[in-house]
C-alpha cells in the first residue's frame, strides 16, 4: 500500500511540474498577447492562476513524503524518545484531521461547481470545476499522505529514509 501511495505521490509532483509549465506558459502567452494581437489568448491570465494553484496543491504530497515541509522542532528536540513519538502522532492525527476538511470541502466545491454550471467571471469563460479538480486531488492526496506516514508511526516503522539525513544537516 505504501509503494501505490507513493506512485500516486510521484505521479502528482510530476504533474505539478507540468502545471508549473503551464503557469510559464500562459503568463509567456498574456505578454506576447500584448505585444502583437495575432497572439492574443483571452483569460491567459485566468489560465496562469488556475495552473499555479493545480500545481501549489498537487505538489503537497509528494513534498510531505519526501520530508520536505518545514517542520519546527524546537519543542520536539527537548522531549526524550518515546515524547517524540507521543506528539508525533498527535501532530499527525490532527493533521489528518485538518487536511481532510481540506478534501472533503474541496471535493464539495468541485461538486457544487459542477451542479451549479459554475463558470469564471472573465473572457475564459471556464467551467470552475475544472480548475477545482486540481485542488481536490491535492488535498485529497495530502490527507491519504498524512494516514500513511500515521500508519508507519503506529508500526514503529521511520518516516523518511534515514540516510536522507536530517533537515539542519542539508542546509548546512
């Protein structure tokens, strides 16, 4: 189960990179927009911000797996072993809690989008819930990330791979 997770994680960094392109892309095509007419793409503008934040929630996951999300450990650093443990699974549980909420109202919004016949107010005309999906399947991934590494701290299992070193160690 953990190898199909993160697949799924792989597979939504990768896609958010591709969205990040798209960001480049659609703000490249808004300025060569107004240099010449014959580039002109109606809610250029619209599509850049819609990449950009596809590309900002797809990319929760796999950076969370990969034990990149900054984490404060002043208080954790001071607690013996099995302290560390103790908080660590609180943190994560409310954590699950939190970024469910995240993907249950954000599957929702997608939902009601798509009831509604939501579209953007600009000349893109864009159905909402297709921006929206975007962020569904992020959070909806972030929050899965967040019950698999819970899974392994329950098992006593490490989150990261360990010769990855520590966070202090790899900016210094």
């Amino acid at each position: 189960m953990r190898q199909l997770l993160d697949r799924f994680c792989n597979a939504a960094g990768y896609l958010a990179g591709l969205f990040m392109i798209g960001t480049l892309l659609s703000v490249l095509a808004s300025i060569l927009g107004r240099l010449h007419p014959l580039f002109e793409l109606p809610g250029a503008d619209a599509y850049a911000g819609y990449c950009m934040a596809i590309s900002a929630f797809l990319a929760l996951a796999p950076t969370l797996r990969r034990g990149e999300h900054i984490r404060v450990t002043l208080l954790f650093n001071q607690l013996p072993a099995k302290g560390q443990r103790v908080l660590d699974i609180l943190c994560h549980a409310v954590a699950i809690a939190m970024s469910g909420a995240l993907a249950w109202f954000s599957i929702r919004l997608v939902l009601q989008s798509r009831e509604f016949h939501d579209i953007s107010s600009g000349l893109d005309a864009t159905p909402l819930w297709i921006p929206q999906l975007g962020m569904a399947v992020g959070t909806t991934l972030f929050a899965l990330a967040f019950l698999g590494d819970l899974i392994l701290l329950l098992r006593g299992e490490a989150l990261r791979d360990p010769s990855a070193g520590d966070e202090p160690s790899r900016i210094e």
